[in-house]
C-alpha cells in the first residue's frame, strides 16, 4: 500500500531554508521550535502590520459584537492565556 503526501494536514506550518543576512528572532518555543523575520524586509512587514491595524481598528467597519447571552451555532473569539481562538458555540 503507498502513502499520498498531498493528504497531509493543511495546517502544517512549511518551512523554508534561511536566506544569507541577518534576522530578528520574535518568538521562541524551544531549542528547535523558534520564529522570525528577515532584517531585510522588515519594511515590508512594518507595512503589513500597519495594513492590519488599520482594518482591525477601523470604527467604520466594526465588526466586533458584544453577546451576553450565549447561542448555539453563534461565532466568538475565546482567549485562553495570551492565545485567542475563533469558536462556534455548540
């Protein structure tokens, strides 16, 4: 019996190879398990951050809601710790 590869779980983070120059090291989990970004496009995430403060604080598109009773089959955001999950009630 052979195995497909392409049924792997779509949530699996790729890894690429370091490109040559140097990086700033934003989150560390372990030895093995750390994240960052390339000194030489930090521009170009600086704007991207910039791009997602501004949908996300944009009061003309609100679209956060405040629910103070809880429905099956309403969609929330929970936060556990520093992590924040989207959830549906059931």
């Amino acid at each position: 019996t052979s195995t497909d590869s392409s049924s792997s779980s779509s949530s699996e983070i790729q890894t690429l190879p370091p490109q040559d120059g140097y990086y700033t090291i934003t989150h560390v989990y372990s030895a093995i398990e750390f994240y960052g970004h390339s000194q030489g496009r930090e521009k170009e995430l600086d704007a991207f951050y910039k791009h997602l403060e501004d949908i996300y604080n944009n009061n003309t598109n609100d679209q956060s809601l405040s629910v103070h009773f809880f429905m099956e089959g309403i969609p929330c955001v929970i936060q556990q710790g520093d992590k924040y999950h989207r959830v549906i009630i059931k």
